[in-house]
C-alpha cells in the first residue's frame, strides 16, 4: 500500500454514479431478463478509471460499476441463500434513534434508503458457500485492464463485510447467530483472497460496525461494544492469511442525510475499529458531526505501521468543499498523526445504489474530488515546504 511520502495521497470510499444504459442494463438483468451488459460494463469501468486518473486521485477503483449496489451484489455470490419473501420493504431508519428524534422529517423517506429497502433480501436455509468466482473474475479483470491503460499507479476493490451480510441476509438454518456470522467470513475469504492474488488493494465495507449503535436504540455503548467486539473477530477470521498491508477497512454512518445528532461518537469506536488486521482505516470525518474528531487522535495513539483516510469531503450534504478547507483539514489530521501516516479520502460512496439518479449528482461529485485532489495539494506544499 503506497504512502504519503512526498505528497499527501488521494483515493475516494468506492461507489460513484453509473451510466444510466449500464444502470438499465443492471436493472434488467436483476429482474432475470436476457441482457448482456458486458460491453457496458467494460467500458463504463475504462471511463471512470480514466477519469480518476485524469483529475488526479492516486488510489482508484471501478466505481463499482458491476455491482447493484455494495451489498446487494452479494445476492448473486453466495450460495445457501433463498429469496426471503417475509421482509416488508421499510426504510432502514424506521426504527432507529434519528426517526425517534425527528419523526417528521424521516416521515419522508430519501430514494436511497427506499432503494436500499426495496431491493431483494434473502434468507440462509443452507450451508453458506462462496459461488461468485465468475463476477469476481470478471470485475478484476475490467479494473486491471482499465487501470492499466489510464496509467494508474494503485488500484483497490471494495467488498462487503460478513457484518452487512449477517445483516441483509436472515439465518433459518444455522443454530446460532454467531456460526452463522462465521460461516459468512470463511465463505467471504474467498473473494478477499482472490482480490488480493491479483495484486489489488482490497477495501472491507463496513458502514454497520458503527451505525449498528444507531439503528438499535435500546442498546448502550458499552452493548455495542461486545457485539462489535465479536464482528471484529469475524473480520479478521475472513482476512486469515492475508497482509494487514494489502487491507484497507472502511465504516461510515451510511447514506442518511439526515440530523445525525445520534451517530455513535469515534471516541468510542476507534479503539475497536483498530483490532482489525488491516493496513489503512477509512471513515467520516468531513461532514459537520464529526468534524471535531480529529482531536481523538492526539490522545489515541496511532499503531505503528498503519494509516488513517478520513474523509475529507463528505456525501452528506450537496455543498462542495472549498479547497482551502480541504487543505485545513488535512493539515490538522497530518500534524497529529504524522503526514506519512494520511491519505485524504472521502465520508462515503457518492453512487451506494445503481440508479439513474444517485444520491449525489454526478456532475456535484467528480467537483468534490476535485476540491479533494486541489486540497491536497495545498496541503503538501506546507507539509512538504
């Protein structure tokens, strides 16, 4: 994993906006009908790629342009599941603290959390088995190939958690829930593993390690605590074998744009979050309810070896961060952590969900990664004066 040796270092969470014929395509082919989106695919990953490259973030990815969204993709890719017709769609929020605090504004449920609803659930009714090599496959071979033809200099790939999968999937068949959460990790070792055997940064997608506290309102922190305690071990049993230094892993509160006034505190989460064997640590910092945080790493000591990527433009709010601001924040995380140990990231995926009208609008999210890669730069000519 590259460091910020002569320059702070850019990457982004993951998701960005797909075309809107390969979102239809996507759609298409959920729906079982005989479409072939290959081409699409492969020239939508080469396009955003390039256009990664092009405005200067180091570490790229394919914007996730073959997945429907970055959970439901595993629907295709484990086997043991069936469809599950006994979850009503509801938005995921109905019944957490935000909705309890503010039930007339979460009356009015965004597009992303009724996709997130809406889209298929299944449930366990058999032994988990990893049965994805084919899209897996595919998808690294898109990346490999669109990287290397826009000259990118590190490339990573995000894959969903065993945590979100014990989440998104129900269990009718193992005897209790943490076998079944185990049986997720060792059937999710496969595709870490294949990521990394081809010589790709692999990315762990976590939002529920720490919006669990959120979405459960009758638990403590210290609740949350033990059941995170578990999913971390859950996590580093799916990455057994694998170079904490070819891992990045990444939590965030998820899509809500929303009051937020109840997202659980990195004070609390930071200590656990480091137990995970991984190289690099991606998580919220940019949006306005967690701004402040930076100064838990001046008491918190970072491990040796191991880097943090805040975000440093956020997919909670539509505003695009100044570059100046940017740079400010870079440069309160590098004189605390030290510069070597930074790369600037951001909050969230700016295209969680394939839809034709994603969360953030395109043309508002590439101008966010461009205040990223200018502030940046504002931020290595200091550090590096």
């Amino acid at each position: 994993m590259m460091r910020s040796e002569k320059r702070i270092l850019t990457t982004h969470t993951g998701s960005l906006a797909r075309p809107v014929a390969l979102v239809k395509a996507l759609q298409a082919e959920a729906a079982g009908k005989a479409v072939d989106s290959s081409e699409l695919l492969r020239q939508a990953v080469a396009e955003i790629v390039r256009a990664q490259v092009e405005i200067g973030l180091d570490v790229v990815d394919d914007g996730e342009m073959g997945k429907p969204s970055f959970v439901t993709y595993i629907n295709d890719r484990l086997g043991g599941f069936e469809n599950d017709t006994t979850q009503a769609p509801a938005s995921p929020w109905a019944k957490s603290r935000e909705t309890a605090a503010f039930p007339e504004f979460y009356a009015h449920a965004d597009s992303s959390a009724l996709s997130a609803a809406t889209a298929a659930h299944r449930v366990c009714t058999g032994p988990i088995v990893y049965q994805g090599q084919r899209w897996l496959q595919r998808d690294i071979r898109n990346l490999k190939a669109a990287a290397a033809a826009a000259g990118a200099e590190e490339v990573f790939m995000p894959a969903i958690s065993p945590t979100n999968v014990e989440n998104w999937q129900r269990n009718e068949f193992y005897k209790t829930q943490e076998e079944y959460l185990f049986a997720i990790a060792a059937a999710m070792h496969e595709e870490y593993q294949a990521i990394v055997d081809a010589g790709l940064i692999l990315q762990i997608d976590d939002p529920r390690f720490v919006t669990y506290y959120v979405l459960q309102p009758d638990i403590s922190v210290e609740q949350w605590r033990r059941w995170a305690e578990v999913r971390v071990e859950a996590v580093n049993f799916a990455l057994r074998g694998i170079s904490p230094e070819r891992v990045r892993f990444h939590t965030c509160y998820s899509i809500n744009m929303g009051p937020r006034v109840h997202d659980l505190e990195m004070k609390h989460a930071a200590a656990t979050m480091l137990k995970i064997n991984a190289g690099a640590f991606s998580f919220e910092y940019a949006n306005p309810r967690h701004e402040h945080e930076w100064r838990l790493w001046e008491e918190l000591a970072l491990p040796a070896g191991k880097i943090l990527i805040p975000g440093f433009v956020t997919h909670t709010s539509v505003l695009v961060e100044h570059p100046e601001l940017v740079a400010e924040r870079i440069l309160r995380f590098a004189r605390t952590v030290g510069r070597e140990n930074l790369i600037a990231g951001t909050d969230c995926g700016f295209g969680t969900f394939a839809s034709a009208e994603p969360e953030i609008h395109p043309t508002i999210a590439w101008a966010k990664l461009r205040s990223l890669v200018e502030g940046a730069r504002l931020a290595s000519r200091q550090l590096w004066a």
